[in-house]
C-alpha cells in the first residue's frame, strides 16, 4: 500500500472497463470519481481465437500506460507482486479459471469480471481456490448495482417481491457459450432481487429472441427475455404485492460501473465481498441450465 492508497493491479486490458475502471479511480477530477487506490500495473493478456480480444488489446494497453502512467508487465503473477489487490477483467471468461490459478496464492483480494467463467465445473474450482487461500473474491456484471434497481429495492419494504421480468440484449459468441456473453448482465439483475434458491429453469429459443423461466423454492418466479432483433437496451419490471415497478437503469446520471466500483473498493479496503460467493455459484449454473434447456427444450432442475 502507498500511502493510504491501494495499489491496484489489472490482469487483461482487452476490454473496455479496463480503461473504464482505471479512469474512475486514477482521474480525481473525474464526476463519479472512486478513492482509495490507483492502478499502478498492468498485464494485457488476450486471446488469440476470440476477435474482440485481440483486436482490442494493442488500443487498451497503450491508453492505460499513455494516459495514466500504468506499468505494463509480462504476467498475472507480476501483477500480483506488486499490488494490494487485483481486478480481472480479460474479456474471455475461459481464461479466468487459469489466470485466477496464477495469483490465487498471493493471498489478495480479487474483482473478476463478469463473466466468472463459462461453466459451472470452472466456477466450483475457483470458489474452492478462493477459500484454499482464504482470497475475497467477487464477480459480477455492473448492472446488479445499477443505481434505479438499488433504489427500487429499497422502496416499499412493507410490499414484498414476488417476482421480476428482465429484458436486454443476448449476442452470442462462439466462444463464450449461450447466456455467458450477455445473458449474464440480466441473470444478475434477477438474482440482485430474487437471491439464491432457484431449483428449475426452462428456456424457449430462436434466431431472434429467447425467453426463460425461472421457479425459485419460495415459489417466485423470474423470467429473462434476451433479443438479437431491435431493443438493444436493459430493464425490469420489479413485481411486488402492491404493484409492479419499471426499472430504468438509464435514468440515473451514476453510471453503474461507477456503483459498481464502490462496491469492489469496498472489499479490497475490508476484505468482505458484498457478494455471497455461493449465490455467483448459482448464478454460473443458471445460465448454464438454460443453455441446457435452450438445446433441448426441456425443464431443467437445479
């Protein structure tokens, strides 16, 4: 630690939060500005099979080291070396379980962008590493902190949830299987709501769209709709027993990456994640699910 500043490190610069992140919490003069630390190092990373990996990585890299001065270096484990703790953030969620198995014993805690990994075998390995070397770890998309779905969430306490409708895009990536692509960024802000405890999903597909179900074991349900066709934008309808609430995650001027790191800075300063680590667990395997259920049409029981 410098000062009173954590040293953040960076495993993968070839994505836009990359740059995104480093930018809320180097730039003071920054509207939605995050204290606490600067990012210091740097590992590009990359992926040679996936497109918006390596022909993103050359632009990133040479932003974050230009702009803000960050030292690039040659591996995960150098990052881990010289810093207090880590955000994650390459782009291909196949990698993740490898790079995370590089730093894990540095004993530091770690942001991994969504998402954690593309199945749940992976998922379970990283958890298991996580506690091996008691590492805070969390993992999440940014609009489980959009600021219109914390607020709606604090409202009404005396109304309960019964249930949520998401909608958003859902491009798929060869690499990056089903609902890991996109789909997360909607899976997040059901599970934000609802929590853990969903026991079946079933999915319905097309070339445009898909639509999935899921029963929670209290009874509640929560659908996702996911486009290819027109509306490229996020939302939710929030049921309660009172009425039924319109999430527009745009409406606020905070960004939601700006929330979301609040809540990462918050864990590399406390060493508690705001994320139950069995709760991402779930989330890994509900999308797996409805991939499942989208090949074969079938209810599938968690």
């Amino acid at each position: 630690m410098s000062g009173n500043k954590l040293r953040i490190g960076i495993i993968g610069l070839d994505t836009s939060h990359a740059p995104v992140f480093t930018a809320l919490i180097n730039d003071k003069n920054h509207p939605y500005h995050v204290p606490g630390g600067e990012v210091t190092v740097a590992f590009p990373g990359g992926s040679k099979d996936f497109h918006l990996s390596y022909s993103r990585i050359e632009r990133f890299t040479e932003q974050i080291r230009s702009q803000f001065d960050v030292k690039i270096v040659d591996s995960p484990e150098e990052v881990a070396e010289n810093c207090d703790a880590m955000l994650l953030e390459s782009v291909d969620g196949r990698v993740h379980l490898e790079q995370f198995r590089r730093i894990a014993a540095c004993r530091k805690p770690v942001f991994i962008d969504k998402p954690l990994v593309v199945s749940y075998a992976d998922a379970k390995e990283i958890a298991d590493l996580a506690r091996q070397y008691d590492v805070p770890l969390m993992s999440c998309s940014a609009l489980r902190y959009a600021e219109a779905l914390t607020e709606a969430l604090m409202e009404d306490e005396d109304s309960a949830v019964i249930g949520m409708d998401c909608y958003g895009p859902m491009a798929f990536q060869p690499t990056q299987p089903g609902l890991f692509w996109y789909g997360v960024h909607t899976v997040e802000m059901l599970y934000k709501t609802l929590g853990k405890g969903c026991k079946q999903v079933i999915a319905v597909s097309n070339e445009e769209h898909d639509f999935i179900s899921g029963v929670w074991e209290n009874g509640k349900i929560g659908t996702i709709r996911g486009n290819r066709k027109g509306n490229d934008q996020f939302g939710a309808l929030l049921h309660r027993e009172s009425r039924t609430q319109f999430i527009d995650v745009y409406k606020h001027p905070k960004p939601y990456y700006a929330s979301l790191l609040e809540h990462i800075m918050q864990m590399f300063m406390t060493g508690t994640p705001d994320i139950d680590l069995e709760e991402t667990l779930q989330i890994i395997r509900f999308m797996e699910a409805a991939n499942e259920s989208r090949e074969s049409g079938q209810t599938v029981f968690l």
